[in-house]
C-alpha cells in the first residue's frame, strides 16, 4: 500500500530531527580535519614580507606599485561529496526491525548533513544495475531532505547490482576531485578497474551494508525464498548443511572481493550492520582517519 504525502513527510522529518543534530554534534568538525579540500585558492596581494616565498611575488602589482608584492593563498575548504548508493532489491532486504535501505537512509542523511554544517556541496547518484537518478551537488537543508525522500520512496526500475557502472558515470560527471561514498551491499563483482579509475581521480570510501541473515542461513527446513534482484521463488531446504554452507561462502567471496579491491587501491572501507550502532563506526573512522 503506497503512503501518503503527509506519511511520507512524517518519516523524512524524524529521520532529518535524528541525523541532523547527531551530524551538528559528532561529525561536522570531521568533515573539516579528515577530508581535504581541492588545494590552494588565491586570497589577495599584499606587501612583501621578509621571509616571504619569493616564487609567489607578483610581477604585474609589484612592477605598477614600485614595491615588491607577493600572492596569499588560502586552502579551498569548500568540497563536494558525492553519495553512491544501491537501490538495487538486495537494498530493501530487512530480518531485523530496520531494512537495509531505511539504515542507508539514516547513514546518507548524517553524512549529507555534516557536509552540508561545513558549507559543502553534496551529490547522490542512486544506482542499481543502471543510474536511477541523479541529484547534481547542492547545499542547504531542501536538499538533503529530497536526498532522504529519495532514499526512502524511490522505486529503483531495475533489481539487479552494477558497482561498476556507478562508478563510470562518476568519473564521467564529476571532472574535479571529490569525495565519494560508495554505499552498497556489495553483491557484485567485476567492478575492480572502473575502482582503480575512480581513486586515482577521487577520494573513494566504500561502505559496506548487510543484515546478519545475509551472513547465516537459520536451520528452519524448507523455506520459500525470492530472489531480491532476479525475482525467481524457489524452495529451499535450510537444513542442509551444504546449503547453508554455500550460503555463507557466497557471502564472504562477496565480501573479500570488496576488500582487496579497495585495499589494493589505497581506499578505506568500513562495514556496519544493520543491527548495529552506525555512529560509534562513523566516530572510529573518523578518528583513524585523522592520523593518516
């Protein structure tokens, strides 16, 4: 049964009072130590100094002024972050009480909203196996609230997971450096180059989302199970052991591909369950961060 306007407003505006000031208390003074901006923007001329670089005196004003002048920069602090998220059927599995794409949600509005306590940009581009949409870099608070709106009622016209893509269409949009989180279940492979690409031109941060029942399959017999991205219902005998074994290792191959191919490009990834607390994650990362 589809919700109503003001159903769908109720749910965004208790996800905005949670993540909003959770953002302005934990996180927004990591958005300025832990990210870099784009580098130095010029800031204005002034008298030169002793001890001042002498590469950065300006031959023009010096020249008019008689005097010598030099160039001040400043570091550009103004960034854009960019969301990368999979909607794809995996995302709206849920054994707990929360579903995977409402943890998304939450854990996208905290990160939009710290960025956006910075002064910084902010971008999504939700995917499944192809580009649902995409919301181009804004600031304030409309905007985020349209982000979380998506999140949570965007109906994806595709199951399937393509990493790979997403990842392509970010290096074809966004031409300056950016930071990018990269927030999936990761229930696919293949996407290794299109990642090497991407980090070699961005700050890429893959986040890692499952549930526990996607770890273990519970010994309960015959279960009938749908397929999330393929659509197919087949049965499924959970007290066999083999299969429950498969189960497992079609879950860690997942995982361990996610691992080494963001290890293997100097990437920092985290996983969070949805059973779990994603702010103790979030402070943990932040703060491992700030020692690199």
């Amino acid at each position: 049964m589809s919700l109503s306007i003001k159903e769908i407003l109720r749910k965004v505006r208790k996800i905005e009072l949670k993540t909003k000031g959770l953002s302005s208390m934990e996180f927004s003074g990591s958005f300025k130590t832990n990210f870099k901006g784009r580098g130095m923007s010029f800031s204005e001329v002034r008298l030169y100094q002793y001890g001042d670089d002498v590469r950065n005196i300006d031959w023009n004003v010096t020249a008019r002024t008689g005097d010598p002048h030099v160039k001040i920069f400043e570091e550009e602090r103004e960034q854009t972050f960019m969301l990368l998220i999979d909607i794809s059927g995996s995302s709206f599995f849920g054994a707990n009480a929360q579903a995977k794409n409402e943890f998304i949600a939450e854990l996208a509005a905290t990160l939009a909203f710290s960025a956006n306590s910075n002064n910084d940009k902010i971008g999504v581009i939700f995917f499944s196996d192809r580009i649902e949409r995409y919301l181009a870099p804004k600031k304030g608070q409309n905007h985020i609230l349209r982000i979380i709106r998506d999140l949570l009622y965007l109906k994806p016209k595709s199951k399937g997971t393509d990493i790979g893509q997403s990842l392509k269409y970010l290096n074809n949009l966004v031409k300056r450096r950016c930071t990018a989180f990269l927030i999936s279940d990761y229930m696919n492979k293949g996407y290794d180059t299109a990642l090497k690409v991407a980090s070699s031109r961005h700050d890429i941060i893959g986040i890692h989302i499952f549930d526990e029942r996607e770890t273990e399959m519970p010994n309960i017999g015959l279960l009938p199970v749908v397929d999330s991205e393929g659509g197919k219902m087949i049965w499924v005998d959970t007290g066999s052991e083999t299969v429950r074994e498969n189960y497992r290792n079609k879950y860690l191959s997942n995982l361990k591909y996610f691992k080494d191919a963001f290890s293997k490009v100097g990437a920092d990834t985290m996983s969070l369950g949805t059973h779990e607390s994603y702010v103790n994650a979030l402070r943990s990362f932040f703060k491992e961060r700030s020692t690199i």
